[in-house]
C-alpha cells in the first residue's frame, strides 16, 4: 500500500445474537496486528438478543478522530431492516455484502453486491449458525483487503475460547472459498 | 456480672472532655444503651484504636460522637452501608452500627436486609424507640398501629414491623432483643452480639417519653421503664404465656445465634483462590 | 487517540476498560458498584482484577449503598472507586455531597447516557454535565475530568484517583457512553513512569490530630481508621476536630476550605487541549465525543482554507474560564457542539461574558450545534452549521 493514506469505514450490522460486535473486535484486533489506526464503535437496543445491533470499525494508517462510520467502504447487512437502513449511507464505490438468509430486497443499483445465504451455509456446513459471523469475516476481508488474512487469523484465535478455535477457523476458510468462487450476478 | 465502677468507663471510652453534654432529651434511654455498649466492650478489652462505631441519621445516630473510637456519622439510612465499606476493606476492625428504627427499617431497611443476607460481620445495635423523634414525632415502621404520631393525627393506620424477625427472615445469624429497663441483659446481650462473627442484631425497646411518650399518654420516663419491665417477657416466660395473654407483650431474649459462612472471610478465600491459581 | 508510532505492546482496548485499568494502576484497592448501562463492564473487570491484587470487589445492593461503601473503605485507608450512569449517578448525589463535605477521597465515574429518567441506556448523551457540577444540594465545588479517547480514559482514571488523594475529595470522571463502549488501539505506558499520589498521612501523635485542620493550601492530612487517630466524621458542619458545630466562624472556615481548596489549584486542576488555536479565526468548544468530531470538522475547515480550531477541556469542572478567555479573545464566532441543550453553550457565554463587547461587535457569536435525540453530532453537522453563519 506504500505511502498511500488509505482510510476504510465498514459497518457490520443486523440483529442481537448474530456476533456482529464480536466479528467488530476481531476485525479490528486484527488491523491492530496490522499496525493500523482502529476504532471499534457499537450501537445496540437495551436487549442483547433480538434487537438491531450494529458495529463500526475504522481502519486508516493515518490519524482520524470521530469514531462512528458515516458513509462507508464496506456495509455487512445480515437483516433485510439493517440493509434497508443503512445501504443509503454506502460510498458509490462501496460494497454491499447481503446474507439473503434474510435479505430478500436490495434497492442499490451500480454497486458492487454480494449475496450469499451466509447462514444457511453456516448451518449447513458447520452444523451450527453460530460461526455465520467469522464466514461473513473471511468472506469480507478476502474481497476487501482491509486487514491481512494472516492477522486475521490471529485475532479470531485471540477472541475465541479455545475450544471454539478449530471451529471458527474453518469457518474463515469457509468464507475465503465463498469469496474465490463468488459468481457475480448480472 | 462483673460490675465496673462508671468512672474508670466514661473517662476510658468517651470523649468526656470535648463533647458533653449530650443531646438527647430528659428520660430519654440513649444514655443507658451507650452505658451497656461500653461496659461491654470493656469487658471484650477491646482496643479503641481498633474499633469503629458507624451511624446514620436520628437521635440514636448522635452517639458515635460521644465515644472515643473511630466514629462515622453517616447519612440517614445508610450507616449499614458505610460500616461494610470499613469492614471489607479492614476486616480485623471491630465495626458496630449504631441505628434506630426509622434509620434501620424504613430509609435504610434495604441495607439492612442485605448486610443480613451477606452475613458480614456487623454487629447492629438498634435502639427502637417507636418514633422519629430528631423530626420532632413522626411515625416510623415500628409505630404500633392506633397510636399517634405528628403525621398520624387520627391513628397510624400502618402494621409494624417486627425488626427481629426481619433480620431473621434475611439471615442474620445473631439477633436478640431486650429494653433498655433490663439494661445488665442489653450489656450481655451487647457482648455476645460482639463477639459472634457474622451479622448481629440486638434490638433495644427504649423510651422516648419525652416525644413518643407525650403524644400517647405514655406516661413519664419512670412510668414507660416500668411498661417495659412488665411487658417485655423472657423468652422461658414467654412460651408459657396462653395465646390470649400475648397481646402488647415483647419477646426479648436472645431470638437466633447460629453459625454461617462470614462474608469477609469467604472473601478472603476467593482472593486466596484466585491467587493461589497463579 | 490513534497514534501512528504503534508498539508491540499496543492493545486493542474498550473506554470502560481503559478506566478500570488506569484506577486501579493508581492504586485503586477497593470498588463497591451496581450494575447499570453503559458502565457495567467497569465493575466486571474490576470484579476481576482486584481480587488478584488483593484488592476488595464488592456488588451492593443499590448505588446509594456503593457510594456509601467506598466512603467508608477510604475512611479506612482505601483508594476506592464506583461506576454509574446517569440513574445511578443521580442517586449517588447525597453520598458524593457527604464525601465532599468530609473530606474523604473517592473516585465516582459517570458513563452518561440519555436522560432524564431511564432514558435511552445505549445511547450518548452528554447531558449530566452541570450535574456533576451542582448535583449534590449545598455549595461546594467539584472536580470533574472528561476524556475524548481511550487512551485518556486510561489517563484521566489515574489522574481522578491522584487528585481524590491529593485534594480530599470526591472526583468525578465523565464519559460518554460512545467512549465507555468504544474500542481503540491503545499503548499503555510505563507504569513506573506513572506518577502516583497518595493522600498525605499526619506524622503527628494522634492527640494533637485535627482530622481538618486549616493551613494556607487548604490541604491537610488525612488519617485512616484503625491506625490509632480516632477521629469523628460527620456529614453535620463541623470544626477542625471534625466534632459537630452550629458556630457561624467554625462553620466559615469550613465552608472556605472546601471552595479554597479548588479554586486555589486552577493551575493544578485545569487541563485544556488547544487544537489549531494559535491562528484561529473561529473556534469550537466541545468535550468528550463530541470533540472528536470537532476535530475532524477543524481538519476538514483547515483543508478548504479556513482557520478553525478547537479548544477542549480535559477538566470540565473547575470550568477553563481563564483559558477560554485567552484562547478566545480574538476569534470571530464559537461554535458550541454538543449532546444536551446548552449546559456547555451557556457555561461559555459566561465565561466570554466582559471579555467581548457585544454592543460594539454585533458580528460576534457563541452559537449553538445540539442534539439529545441520542446521535451523535457529526462532523458534517459542524460543517454545514459553519456554512450557514457568515
């Protein structure tokens, strides 16, 4: 990346209980492997199941001050509600990654969309729908670049109980594959 | 009993020079309950230094003042509070509360209930006296109902609350109660409530002639002693007393001493297990 | 605060734990709390942390119980802390008046979120600012620190416990519940390098001891129960000995003493963060997380040529009247952004009240960008306010 000031705003949203916030601290323990400026904000209702959740994480190498993402880089809509709300404030070059479990309608036009049913698959090939948010993870940062897989990595074994390691980084691998072999719809 | 001269008592563990005379009115039985706190913990040799009495707020609440220990004249209701803070953080402190019943049971009846759950080691002495009476005569949770407060002008319509068998019912592991008539049994009872680890409560039935007294035509302080001698009965006597003669009779005596886990200590045994892990 | 020269010691750190972190690398050895949004996670960690350090963690029944808990433990010899938000805090107000009043050192951190009354528990707000100021009944003044970051969080946290130790007295640290729950990249330092300060012990025998004695700084020894200075606390006034008294000249001194002993450490107390002020035209005054967007509204102004600045206070209480007097003589208009409607705003008009001639410069404004819907202001909303008045 060189010199280049480079500056990323992503918001992962949805609702209580999908791991949004968890997926947040990962992402941005992992820019902090990186050695990148990081802000890591949340905003949740008062129930920590069942309501809208969201989180934003800023990446730059160069200072930055206000915390909240405001017109993002990359939006991670798990819920038809949080895609409606918040794809409005998506950069006109920013990507839109939609779990269609959940997201029947996308109303963008000219925006670089990925769809996958994230927790279907999650479900499917893990038996559990827990891990949705790391697949969504991997799947993110391979198209994206934000952080490096490698520290990547690191921080989901840093965040996870050790029982769960194993698990969780199948499901990164799992995302990096949704992502290589992602077909674009036209 | 021993028997110790007053004089070697109010010059050891009052602060006899600086701060008397006290406040408290004629007749009133605050002076008695201080004279048996003391004569107790005489008898327990206990250091001074080591030694805190906490209130809050009320008549009862004035006497940490008076004695020459570490003393904290808190805020209403909240004197059960302020002593946990003392004795978590210094549990080799004696820590005792002095406290009434508006201060003990209404405002600061939560902090009293807990301590009890918690089973910390306070010992609570709590002078009940049926009346705020530093307000001038309002009715507290321990106003018989019928009676007449400033804010009951036609008959307190409230039920009472039976301080002991709150303190119980939250599980409080020494509780007792005397008067301040049978005041060789409040010093005993002071002591043993002293000397038990875990929460204490002694409850004292005292006379407020001068307030509570007045307003129901209860007689002058000698008259209200001699109520509590003959209506405060001993537990023996009591279980022999027919239903029908238990009206406007006390229980005194001690009500529970039991032994349970202290909190301070099971403290102690977290810390020792969270760093014993290392 | 990001800082761009990160070193392998460098962690990904929450404000909430940021300041549990930075109280009890002051010292803090006791915490008596309650659960309350946003502000829970201090108690947790310090449930944690302290048992480890032999430090005392307790959860009382109520915030009216926390508060008088870690009064008694400091009377004790504790350095002691408690964490509220906004419901909490508001019940907490008699116990801080009595820390005040006594001279007890304490630490109560306050994690705001929108009011009044329940309110919106997961949203910023930063309206208890005057709260902390006149919260308690009666006069007497307050300290009050208020960081915009994770890193200061960290900071003002040992800064709140040094100050309690150092002044007597009850110091409260403000967050907003962006900060309490945001994440940042942090790098602690030194902890031998980190100045501590612990409240001065009397050398005297314990009969000569005054628990208040008066002396010219307005700061005196303070003995701790069971070390042989049987002293007597009270909420009553009281004289030197701390005995309670009805005299008009006992309860004078008192009452100096307790406003002396801030307003003679302005120096000491008040910190100011100037940004971009040396050459500004206009200025921003705002604190907390609403700074923060001013900064990013001054670097997006400095860009398109404008000369913004901002001036921030790390000590809202005592108010930076001084500092908001020099720094803002000469600039044109002041932009007050903030999540409440005016506590900051009005404290600023009086503190510019005689330094600015309004009848002769009509141009001159202090103007007003607030909020209380539980948003956040935006750099944008800076901006666009700077546009509209010429």
């Amino acid at each position: 990346m060189g010199k280049r000031i480079f500056k990323k705003e992503i918001r992962l949203s949805g609702s209580g209980g999908q791991g949004l916030i968890t997926a947040g601290i990962i992402l941005a323990r992992a820019a902090v492997l990186d050695k990148a400026n990081v802000t890591q904000m949340q905003s949740y209702g008062p129930e920590s199941r069942g309501g809208a959740s969201r989180a934003d994480v800023i990446i730059s190498n160069a200072e930055f001050y206000y915390p909240e993402a405001t017109r993002f880089d990359v939006l991670l809509a798990l819920t038809q509600e949080a895609c409606d709300k918040y794809s409005v404030n998506l950069k006109d070059d920013g990507i839109l990654i939609a779990d269609n479990t959940f997201v029947k309608n996308i109303s963008l036009l000219d925006t670089e969309i990925y769809e996958l049913p994230f927790t279907d698959i999650a479900h499917k090939k893990l038996g559990t729908k827990l891990p949705t948010n790391i697949i969504t993870l991997g799947f993110l940062v391979r198209k994206t670049d934000v952080v490096s897989e490698a520290s990547l990595k690191k921080a989901v074994t840093n965040s996870v109980k050790p029982q769960y390691v194993d698990l969780n980084n199948k499901a990164l691998k799992i995302g990096y594959k949704l992502a290589d072999e992602y077909i674009k719809k036209d | 009993m021993q028997k110790i001269p007053q004089k070697i008592i109010h010059t050891r563990y009052l602060r006899h020079r600086k701060k008397f005379p006290h406040v408290w009115c004629p007749g009133c039985s605050n002076g008695i309950v201080l004279g048996a706190i003391m004569r107790a913990i005489d008898e327990l040799k206990w250091k001074r230094s080591n030694t805190a009495m906490v209130s809050g707020i009320g008549c009862s609440s004035r006497m940490p003042v008076y004695v020459d220990f570490n003393t904290l004249h808190s805020l209403h209701g909240r004197a059960i509070a302020y002593a946990t803070g003392i004795k978590m953080f210094k549990p080799e402190m004696n820590v005792m509360v002095v406290t009434g019943d508006g201060d003990a049971t209404a405002i600061g009846g939560n902090h009293f209930i807990h301590a009890a759950r918690r089973n910390i080691d306070l010992t609570v002495i709590l002078i009940n006296n049926y009346i705020y009476g530093m307000t001038g005569g309002q009715y507290s949770p321990t106003t018989p109902t019928g009676d007449i407060a400033t804010t009951t002008p036609y008959g307190n319509i409230d039920p009472v609350f039976d301080i002991c068998e709150l303190a119980m019912g939250a599980g409080a592991t020494f509780v007792a109660r005397t008067t301040a008539y049978h005041a060789l049994e409040a010093q005993s009872f002071i002591k043993q409530a002293l000397e038990h680890k875990g929460f204490s409560l002694v409850e004292i039935i005292s006379a407020c002639p001068v307030i509570y007294g007045k307003l129901n035509k209860k007689g002058d302080a000698i008259a209200m002693m001699n109520a509590m001698k003959k209506n405060a009965v001993s537990l023996k006597a009591w279980e022999k007393l027919p239903e029908d003669k238990l009206k406007g009779k006390i229980k005194r005596g001690i009500l529970r001493n039991e032994i349970r886990p202290e909190y301070t200590d099971e403290y102690a045994k977290l810390v020792q297990k969270v760093q014993g892990g290392k | 605060m990001t800082k761009n020269n990160i070193e392998s010691k460098v962690v990904l750190m929450q404000g909430n734990e940021a300041v549990a972190r930075g109280a009890i690398d002051a010292g803090v050895n006791f915490f008596a709390g309650y659960p309350i949004t946003p502000s829970t996670e201090i108690a947790e960690i310090c449930s944690v942390e302290l048992p480890k350090r032999g430090g005392k963690f307790i959860q009382m029944e109520d915030e009216i119980a926390s508060i008088s808990a870690i009064i008694g433990a400091s009377l004790a010899g504790a350095k002691t802390m408690t964490a509220t938000s906004g419901p909490g805090f508001s019940l907490m107000q008699e116990g801080i008046g009595f820390a005040k009043m006594t001279e007890t050192p304490c630490v109560v951190v306050n994690v705001m979120r929108g009011g009044p009354s329940t309110g919106l528990p997961t949203k910023p707000s930063q309206a208890d600012i005057m709260q902390t100021r006149w919260g308690n009944h009666g006069d007497a003044p307050a300290i009050v620190l208020y960081p915009d970051s994770v890193l200061e969080s960290y900071e003002l946290a040992i800064r709140a416990v040094n100050l309690s130790e150092k002044y007597r007295t009850c110091v409260v640290l403000l967050l907003d519940e962006v900060l309490g729950h945001m994440r940042e990249a942090v790098t602690l330092p030194d902890l031998a390098k980190v100045k501590i300060i612990n409240r001065i012990k009397p050398t005297i025998p314990p009969e000569w001891y005054k628990h208040y004695e008066d002396n010219p700084k307005y700061i005196h020894p303070l003995a701790s129960y069971g070390e042989g200075y049987r002293f007597h606390v009270t909420g009553l006034a009281h004289d030197a000995y701390g005995f309670p008294t009805n005299r008009a000249d006992e309860t004078a001194v008192m009452m100096e003493r307790l406003d002396k002993k801030i307003k003679h450490h302005l120096n000491d107390l008040v910190q100011i963060e100037s940004f971009y002020m040396d050459d500004a035209r206009t200025a921003i005054f705002a604190a907390g997380i609403s700074a923060r967007a001013a900064k990013t509204a001054v670097l997006m102004a400095r860009k398109s040529g404008k000369k913004v600045g901002l001036l921030r206070p790390l000590t809202i209480w005592p108010f930076p009247d001084d500092a908001i007097r020099k720094y803002m003589k000469n600039v044109r208009n002041i932009f007050v952004p903030e999540l409440n409607q005016g506590q900051l705003l009005n404290e600023v008009k009086r503190a510019m009240g005689g330094v600015w001639n309004y009848e002769s410069r009509r141009s001159r404004k202090i103007i007003p960008i607030q909020k209380n819907d539980g948003q956040l202001i935006t750099p944008a909303d800076i901006i666009n306010k700077m546009k509209e008045v010429k």
